[in-house]
C-alpha cells in the first residue's frame, strides 16, 4: 500500500482519495428536533456509508412493530444459523454471540443492538420482524422513501461492509439530511428508543462456551458513544445536566466514523449528524462542538 502511494507519487499521480472517509468529514448538519429547521449544514448531502449508523433504521422498524402490537418487547428471537461468530465476516465485528438456537428477549437484543452495536442482533431481529433479511432490508427501503430520505439506500439491517468476495460490493449509503430525517422521526414517533440510545453501561447475559459447555454469564457492555460518555467530551448544560441522551454511532474502513446525536436544553432538542471522519476523536469532537453551538442557539 505504502509503496503504490510512493510509486504513484514518483509518476506524479496523487494517490486515489477515498470520497466517504475524509477530515474533518465528509457532510455535517445540526436541526431543531422539533421543527427541522436546519441550524448548520456543510456538504448536508454528499453521500457516505453511514455503516452502524443504519441500526438506528433497524431499531426504529423494531419499535414500530411494537407499537402496532405485531411484536412484542417480551417476544423472544431465536438466533438463526444464518449469522454466528464463527462466520468469517463477523467474527472482528461487534456481536452478541448467540449460537443458532440460543434465545433472548426483544427488549435485550435492542439493548445489545444499540449499546453494544451487535451486528448479529441487527440480522436476527430482522427476520423476527420480516421473515427473512431481504424482506426487511426491503422495509427499510420502503420506510427510507416515506421519510423522504432520497439518497439513501440499505443493502442489510447492520451496515457492515459486503464480504471481501462478494460478487457485487454494495455498501449501505446515506446523507446528513437523510439521517436527520430519520432521527426526527425517531424521536416523534418512537421516542422510547431514548431508553437504550442513553444507557452507557448495561449488565447482561452472554452465553459462552466453558469447558466444551454453553452457560450464561454477566458481562458489561459499554456505549459506543463517546460524547456521552466520555467525561472530556461530554456536553453539559449550564445548570450542570448532561444534554446528550442518544443516538448511534458507526464505523467501517471503508466510511470512517459517524454519528448520529441528539440532546436536549431547557426543553429544547437538536439533532446533530457528522458522516465521514477520517477518525473517531475528529467526528467526536465536531458533533460535540456541533450540539452545543445547536442548543445554545435554540435556547437563546
């Protein structure tokens, strides 16, 4: 890689920048959560891989199946074969585990789903939802288009990257507007999301294998938000609360690190989204500077 750059270089051709990983980002805007009406905005909709980000679609699917009582928070999902930890392209990735066969209840698998940002819960719960993973990776298509979210399209219910040798390489794909739509509606329609967005550490059962034997034991799993919960990055409001409650973050090689944040100011709710960063302390910093500057213009 190092001597390709060099060569290229040498011959006077500039290495091939990568469009959906850049610094400080590749698109970044912040709205009024409840009107929309857009604060700040640069390159808002250039389009990036939104990679985890896309869980938030997942969850949101979820949650509206419970609330129409098609589903269930006490329903129970059934790890399918079709993801394990044992499958090559999951075994790096952020995943609860399960072996197929192995149970757990809605409710733990969207807190492993948006904590944790376990891969495997986005696949299992889809097919509980939709049957199978095309008919919900078609859901959320269909549900993208009714938000108006045109630039975006989702190719699976997680946003990793397509297999090494997969025939046709085709990354989910989305904008800072888009998403913002999607978190608005989240936020009106689903606010209960709010419940596993927030939680910084959780205390679960995870099933392990022990001397040749499954058994289920108490982990910790740690919010992959960093402005949540990192003490040097935190938002904080002048009467000494914590403003930021939510949403998602992501991150892929091939699209670089983004997040979807919301918090809250004397009864005031802005949504930040920051796609694209070159790194995680470069999206971190940005959507942080970014919320502040939000609220405080909301609550002035």
């Amino acid at each position: 890689m190092l001597l390709a750059a060099a060569m290229a270089l040498l011959l006077g051709a500039a290495p091939t920048a990568n469009p959906y990983r850049v610094s400080p980002y590749v698109g970044a805007i912040s709205v009024d959560a409840q009107t929309g009406a857009t604060l700040f905005e640069d390159k808002a909709d250039a389009k990036a891989y939104p990679a985890s980000v896309t869980k938030l679609m997942t969850a949101y699917l979820v949650l509206e199946d419970v609330k129409a009582g098609r589903l269930s928070l006490d329903d129970m999902v059934t790890a399918s074969p079709t993801v394990t930890k044992a499958d090559v392209h999951y075994r790096q990735a952020s995943c609860i585990g399960l072996a197929a066969g192995e149970s757990m209840s809605v409710d733990t698998m969207l807190v492993w789903l948006m904590v944790h940002s376990a891969n495997d819960a986005a696949v299992f719960l889809a097919e509980k939802c939709a049957g199978s993973f095309d008919a919900f990776v078609a859901r959320m298509n269909e549900k993208a288009a009714e938000l108006g979210m045109k630039d975006t399209v989702y190719y699976n219910p997680n946003g990793l990257p397509p297999p090494k040798n997969a025939k046709e390489r085709k990354f989910n794909v989305s904008t800072c507007r888009d998403l913002a739509k999607l978190a608005m509606a989240v936020l009106n329609d689903c606010p209960e999301m709010l419940r596993y967005t927030s939680v910084k550490v959780a205390s679960l059962d995870v099933p392990v294998t022990r001397d040749g034997k499954r058994v289920w034991e108490k982990h910790n799993i740690k919010n992959h938000n960093n402005v949540m919960v990192k003490n040097t990055l935190k938002v904080v409001n002048p009467d000494g609360t914590e403003a930021v409650d939510g949403l998602k973050t992501g991150y892929i090689d091939a699209g670089g690190s983004s997040v979807v944040l919301t918090g809250t100011r004397s009864g005031k709710r802005a949504i930040v989204v920051v796609l694209g960063s070159a790194s995680a302390p470069e999206r971190d910093a940005n959507a942080a500077r970014l919320l502040d500057d939000a609220l405080g213009a909301l609550v002035w």
